[in-house]
C-alpha cells in the first residue's frame, strides 16, 4: 500500500484533482492486488539492490523509450513477466516516477498479441512528436522469427499515466523485403526520431550483412510512411550486428543537454551501438552531415581488431543502454542495463535477474574528445549518515578501515594525491594497451578501496588505481577486480578495467562508488571513466559487509578528502 501512496503523493504534486487521483488509485489497487496474488515463488532477496531499478519479479533487459511526459519520468524496459530467464516473448514493462529514483509500475505497456510481434515485443524508443504526442517505435518479432519495427501510441492522451497504448492497424511500417535485402533475423531497436531541416524525419535501425554492422537510416514526413534511405548512417565491415543504436546531439558549450533533433555550429554528435558479439556498449564523437544524411567519427570505427581503442560508456556490466532529453533539467540522461554474473540457477533461487544501472547525466568534456557521466543528482537525497576524512597519507602496505556508514549500501567520494611518481611502474613497450589486460595480468599493486569485504578479507571487491609510466608521461588505470569478490566461484569473477585520462603529476585522481548489496558502480576522475560490476559475496553481507581505503603499491599516497554516506532504500516498483 505504501506503492499507492507514493502514487497519490505523485499525482497530487503534479496538480491532478482528487476525484481523478481516487479513480486512478482504485484502478492500481486492483492491478497490484492481482499481481501479488500471482505470486508463487519465495524469492531470495539477500542480493537485491536497494536503490537501483528492477521490477518486483522476474527478468529484465533493455531500457526503453524512457522520457519525461507532463512533469512525470517514464521507463519502460523489456521485461518477461513468466521468470527469470531471458524468452523471446518479452513485453514492455512500465513504470512511473517524480525523481528518477522512486517507482511505481503500471500495467505492460505492449504485449506480444499481433502477427507481426507474436514472438516478442522487443526494443525501441520513444518520441515526442509537437502537441506532446509520445510515439512508441518497437521492434517486433513475428511468427517466421523475422524483425519488424512498429508504432503504439497513447489510447488517452488525457491519461496522466499513459497505461495504455494502442497498436496501429497498418504495422508493421518497416521490414525486410526481398528489394531492401535487409537481413530478416538482424533488424532491431529503432532510435528516437529527429526531425530534419528539410522536414523529414529520420531513424536508425540496428543491422548488419554477415560481419559488417549497419545504422539504416529511414526518412518520413508524417511518422507513419517510412522510406529507407539509400545509405545508412554509418557502418563498420567487422563489427557484427549493431544492437540498440542511440543518436543524439552534445553540446560543446558545457554540461547542458539539448534536445535530439538539434544541430548548428556548437553541436557535436554522438553514436552509441551495442555490438552483440561483446555485449558492450560503444561510442564515437563525430560530426553528422545533414546534406549527405551520414555520420562522420573523429576517430576509427567500429572494427573489431581495434575495439579496444573505441571508448565505452562502461568497462563492466552495462549493456543496451539509451539516452534521453530531460527538458525540465536541461540534461541528457542515460540509462543501461546491467545483467547479472551469477548462473542461471542462483537467478531462478532469486526469483529475479537484471537491473538498471543509475541514471547518468552525460555531456561533452570541454575536450571534445570524450563523454562525461555522473550519477543523477536526485540519487543524493538518499544519502543518509555521513562520515569524512581530510589529509591522511597511505604509506605502501596501508589498510585503512572507513567505519560509521552502511558497507553494503553506500555512496563513497576519495580523492587521492600521489607522491614520487618517479617510482611508478614502467608501461612496457611490448604489453598490448588494454586495460582490461594491465589491470588483470600486469598490476604489481594500486591504491583505492575495498568493498563488500569480510572481516577477515576471504572476500572482498577492489576499486583502485594504477599509474604506470612512458615516455616522460603518466598512465592511469582504474581498475575493478572481482576475483575475491565471493567465494561462490560460480560467479563470473572477471576483472575490468578502464584508462583514466588525467595527470597524475597535476591533478588529484578521484573515485566515487555506489555500492548497493550485489552491485558496484565506479566513477573515475570525476566521470572521465566508469566501470559496473556485479558481486554475490557470501559473508561480506548486510552489516557483515566492510569498508576500506588501501595502498599495496609502492607510490606514497595521500587522501585529501573522503566522503561516505549510508544510503536509504528507495520505492522501487
């Protein structure tokens, strides 16, 4: 019941009159007591994150078309509302929120019920055409498994919750024809619309044609007649198939976002893709050509023998991630999923798999070379007792214990100095310059913190730097590594890591961890580089869980200032 109240709370904030709020909540009250009641699996919560997005139950992907609509957030997310496992007859789950951080789920938005999506209603996005008319593009999977892209839109505008959401009669309004060639099974995630100078509006589908990943581009005048263009917006010959594209315009005067169609002189673009054979998310800064209706990259593409030199929003777990304009803030927002590294097994015990990473904002570094992403702002009013620490050095060897917040649930900012650099590790020429690898093969040692640890350290997550030095210059690496992350070695332990571009000789290296129960999420150099893992310890749980600072490295290390917060529990769905 607490749900209805947080709804009623939310409708009345928005100035909806009380007559319509008791019908609304009359209408929930029933949906909840029939969605509960269906319950027949004791879930296991002991891993369930406290202020992360997941629905009640059962498995969760992709985000999809989130938006602001009439002073209220909307995510909708691929969802299997039968178990927690992955099947193609997935629906779009849908919840509502004031702040981003507190949730209430609604009814599914669209559920697999007509020829062309009978197998699934997959990915999408949604757009907001002039008059505030939300458009849903979706990917549908018919009864040959082949991927057509389709169009819902509101049954009652007047809804302030938008439930539900009416099918067009004449779907599906692209697909892979023997003239297109489009490949019938690799033909997914259309993008948010932009509307060009010309009048048009324009998508891109995820594609490819055996190893070469393709953004086709469709153009329409009225949003229900899409012709494809003869080019796509951008390929790449080795990269495979091009899953949940995003494209969307970065302002290169500061942290302010700007809405997705538009462009001029001040305006850079940037190209997200999925690559299924990685399961990671890519970008690239470039420039769009409005006349020739392509993207040009500052930088290589997406080719596979290079990738490890194309920049990820994410060097962990975030995957089929998706933007969107908040026009109330003024920001960009990125939302991501983040699957689980337990097996299938312990997923099913839990009753629940997948969640969602906190949103981001994301801008354009005054570089223009790279994206920067922090944690919504709204997450802080979650952050309860506080401890801090100024002006403590860590000699080589230091554990340094951070008491008085909650371990397992918690909101921590470090920053450190680092002396004598001239002790740094050499960066040898001969190692490939992966951090991945430097970070799991190479490292001798580094400085940050130890999370979700046992008290005697049979468990624990390290997030830390390592420096390392070439060529009269600096190296630094950030680093998660899950290889002492729990004793259940089931679990996927990998280690990830990420370069972090500062200077060490100048700048101070900063780090801020979300630690929610089963999730780490890490920002490195104030949003320069960001790595999410997922870890199931199986004694640094609750209040068994520790929190420290440390130095195994060989530099002299200082921590100018730490920062802990315990975190509340959100309303989560």
């Amino acid at each position: 019941m607490a749900s209805l109240h947080l709804l009623a709370t939310l409708l009345l904030i928005l100035g909806y009159g009380r007559s319509v709020i008791a019908h609304i909540i009359d209408e929930a009250s029933h949906q909840t007591t029939h969605y509960s009641s269906n319950n027949m699996i004791i879930p296991n919560h002991t891993y369930r994150p406290s202020f992360h997005f997941l629905p009640s139950k059962n498995w969760m992907n992709d985000p999809n078309g989130p938006m602001r609509y009439k002073g209220m957030y909307h995510l909708f997310y691929q969802h299997n509302p039968k178990a927690a496992v992955w099947n193609t007859a997935i629906e779009w789950g849908h919840s509502i929120s004031k702040d981003l951080v507190n949730w209430f789920p609604l009814q599914p938005a669209l559920t697999p019920n007509q020829p062309y999506d009978i197998k699934g209603c997959w990915s999408g996005s949604i757009t907001i055409l002039p008059n505030q008319k939300p458009f849903i593009l979706y990917t549908g999977i018919d009864h040959n498994n082949h991927q057509t892209q389709n169009l819902a839109i509101p049954k009652n505008l007047s809804d302030p919750l938008l439930r539900e959401w009416v099918k067009l009669p004449n779907n599906p309004l692209m697909k892979p024809t023997l003239g297109n060639k489009i490949n019938v099974t690799s033909f997914r995630d259309p993008t948010t619309a932009w509307l060009g100078h010309d009048g048009f509006w324009r998508v891109i589908v995820g594609s490819q044609e055996n190893e070469k990943g393709i953004a086709i581009l469709y153009k329409s005048k009225d949003f229900l007649h899409w012709i494809k263009a003869k080019h796509p917006l951008n390929s790449a010959k080795k990269s495979g198939m091009w899953e949940c594209p995003d494209f969307y315009p970065v302002s290169t005067k500061g942290k302010i976002g700007i809405e997705t169609s538009v462009d001029g002189p001040q305006v850079r673009h940037v190209l997200k893709v999925s690559l299924y054979d990685t399961s990671h998310d890519y970008y690239l800064i470039g420039t769009y050509d409005t006349t020739k209706d392509v993207f040009v990259p500052d930088e290589k593409g997406f080719d596979k023998d290079e990738l490890y030199l194309v920049q990820r929003y994410d060097y962990g777990k975030f995957y089929a991630s998706k933007t969107f304009y908040d026009g109330a803030k003024k920001r960009r927002v990125l939302w991501g999923w983040i699957n689980e590294s337990s097996v299938q097994q312990d997923d099913e015990k839990k009753a629940w798999s997948g969640i969602q990473a906190i949103p981001r904002t994301v801008w354009l570094h005054e570089s223009g070379k790279q994206l920067i992403q922090w944690p919504i702002a709204e997450i802080e009013k979650l952050r309860g007792h506080h401890v801090k620490l100024h002006s403590k050095v860590l000699k080589p060897g230091t554990l340094l214990q951070v008491s008085g917040v909650t371990p397992a649930q918690a909101d921590v900012e470090i920053s450190f100095q680092v002396s004598k650099l001239e002790n740094a590790q050499e960066l040898n020429p001969s190692w490939k310059l992966d951090p991945q690898i430097l970070c799991s093969q190479k490292a001798k040692g580094g400085f940050g913190l130890l999370v979700l640890a046992s008290k005697g350290m049979q468990e624990y997550t390290s997030v830390f730097f390592m420096i390392f030095k070439t060529n009269k210059k600096y190296v630094v690496v950030m680093c998660s590594d899950q290889s002492r992350s729990s004793l259940n070695h089931k679990n996927d332990l990998t280690t990830y890591g990420a370069f972090v571009n500062v200077d060490p000789a100048h700048e101070e290296l900063s780090l801020r961890i979300l630690i929610d129960q089963s999730v780490v999420e890490s920002f490195g150099g104030k949003g320069k580089a960001c790595i999410t893992s997922r870890v199931y310890p199986t004694l640094a749980i609750n209040d068994k869980a520790h929190l420290h600072a440390f130095n195994n490295g060989t530099l002299h290390v200082k921590i100018t200032r730490l920062s802990a917060w315990s975190m509340k529990k959100a309303k989560v769905n």
